[in-house]
C-alpha cells in the first residue's frame, strides 16, 4: 500500500500528485490555509491582526470549508448569504447555511434580493437579455455582496474562490489575451476610496478536489445543487476540465502555473483602478 507523504502511514488519500493519511491530509489543508493567510506567493499578508472579515457563504463545498477555516482560526468573521430566489436552488442554500450557523453557534446574515434590495433577478434577465446569465448574475452578487460589507464596516470580503478558479481563469484570460482579467485576478483585490471594500480569496491554494475532500472528511455539509439557470457547460468549467487533464499529464503544472502568474503580477498589474 501507497505511503503517506508526511507520515510514512499507510495512505488513503491521493490528490494532487500528493498521498496522505487523513490526518496528514487535514493538516496539509490547514497549513495550505494559513500559508494564504500569510501571503505565500503573493508577499502580501491576506488578513491582520484584529481585522473584521465578511465570509460570503453561498453554501457550496468551497465557501463552506472557508466558512468552517475561519471560524476554526478564530478569526472575527461574520457570515453573510444572498438569497438569490433561484426556487429550490436557493433554498437548499439557505438550508445548509442556517444549520452550520446553528452548529457552530455563529450567525449567519442573511439577504434577500427581493426582500432587501427590491431585485426580481427574474426581470433583470429578462431587461439584459442579450447578456449571458451568469455574467449578469455576477455582477449584480459582486455588487450586492460590496454594497453589504460597506454597510457592516468590516475590513474585507472572503470569497471561496480556489486554486482551480484563479488557474483556469487566468488560462482562460491568456488564451483570449484578456489583460483586464489578467491584471485584478489575484488573491487579494485592495480597497478603493470608500467605494471597494478589499476583497482576499484564502481558497486560492487549495484545488477544488481537495476541498471536496476536506469537506466530506470533516462532514462540513455543502450544496450541490446546480443553479437552474446555469444552462450547459461555462466556457471557465470547460478550462478547468482542459486544465486538470493537463494536471494530470504534467504533474502540479496547475499549481505551477498559477503561483507563476502570481510571483509575476507586476507584468499584467494596472496602476489605476477602473470603476
Ligand atoms: P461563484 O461566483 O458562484 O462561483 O461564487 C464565488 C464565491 O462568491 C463563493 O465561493 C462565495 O464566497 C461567493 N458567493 C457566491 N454566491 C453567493 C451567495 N448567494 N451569497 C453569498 N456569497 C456568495
């Protein structure tokens, strides 16, 4: 039987290009974590001391291990879900949030577009008709999910993006030389003014294989409901498949390559920021 790489134990996990036992295997995950936290490749700590952090839960795996990361580091954090009204999509997310936050005891807020913020998603789809769902559907959470933290003070937002999403989006954006994505796809987004609330991704060293691993490991519940107006595959899951297959021939290249653009960002980085 195959060795763990940090015991010598018998292993039971094999991901990326790495064997572990389960509690080698937790213990990567969490150094993986606060090595984020500390800026490892990017030279720039992600949180300070005595920062307050708005953890944005949708209730899938990735922002639910970070949910669960954060509060097992005692950072301050307050979680906050948008409900987005997207029928059993939406309500299986608001499910999974509320019974984590009893669990932990921590409270989740929770936002309603229609409720909060008078938005019928259903009409703005309809009004930007020639626009892709999805993109529309992103700005409008970015905007919202700023527009929140604004009104709570807190010191940043932390999304559940991953290692897959930061490497699939910057081969995606390579590909089409897109130097807008490419100069803002980066762990840590700065404030601006008093209009951007600084935006940190402590996910971005973990691939998204890992996290499902970490998460069924540690029973962390997640949804996997698919949003019902994600229709067919999304050109960014696309890259992800093309890129883990690469991955798989040429071991560790998408951790390489991210962590390359990374170390590198002074080449696609933009002095000004465009609201
Ligand atoms: P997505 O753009 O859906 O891949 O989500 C990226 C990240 O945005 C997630 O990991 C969450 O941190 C955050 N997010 C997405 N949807 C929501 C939501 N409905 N409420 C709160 N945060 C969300």
């Amino acid at each position: 039987m195959a060795k763990c790489v940090r015991c010598g134990k018998p292993a039971t996990i094999y991901l990326e290009g790495l064997r572990f036992c389960e509690d080698c295997f937790k213990i990567h995950v969490e150094r993986e974590f606060e090595e984020a936290i500390e800026g490892h490749a990017i030279e720039s700590r992600l949180i300070n001391a005595n920062d307050r952090i708005m953890v944005a839960v949708s209730g899938g795996k990735d922002s639910m291990v970070l949910w669960y990361l954060l509060h097992k580091f005692n950072f301050n954090i307050v979680p906050v879900h948008l409900n987005l009204h997207y029928g059993v999509f939406s309500e299986k997310s608001v499910e999974v949030v509320k019974k984590f936050s009893e669990k932990i005891s921590k409270k989740v807020l929770i936002y309603s577009v229609i409720e909060d913020f008078g938005i019928n998603m259903e009409d703005v789809f309809r009004k930007a008709k020639n626009r892709p769902r999805c993109a529309v559907c992103g700005v409008i959470k970015r905007y919202l999910i700023n527009k929140i933290a604004l009104d709570l003070k807190v010191d940043s937002v932390a999304t559940g993006h991953n290692l897959d999403d930061g490497a699939a989006t910057t081969l995606k954006a390579i590909l089409n030389w897109d130097f807008n994505t490419l100069s803002r796809n980066y762990p840590l987004t700065p404030p601006y003014k008093d209009k951007l609330v600084k935006r940190i991704k402590p996910l971005y060293r973990l691939a998204d294989a890992e996290l499902k691993a970490y998460a069924d490991l540690l029973g962390i519940d997640y949804t996997t409901e698919i949003c019902p107006y994600k229709i067919g595959r999304v050109t960014l899951s696309k890259t992800k498949d093309i890129l883990n297959e690469i991955n798989t021939q040429f071991k560790g290249v998408k951790r390489t390559f991210y962590y390359g653009y990374l170390r590198n960002n002074t080449l696609f980085k933009k002095d000004e920021v465009e609201l």
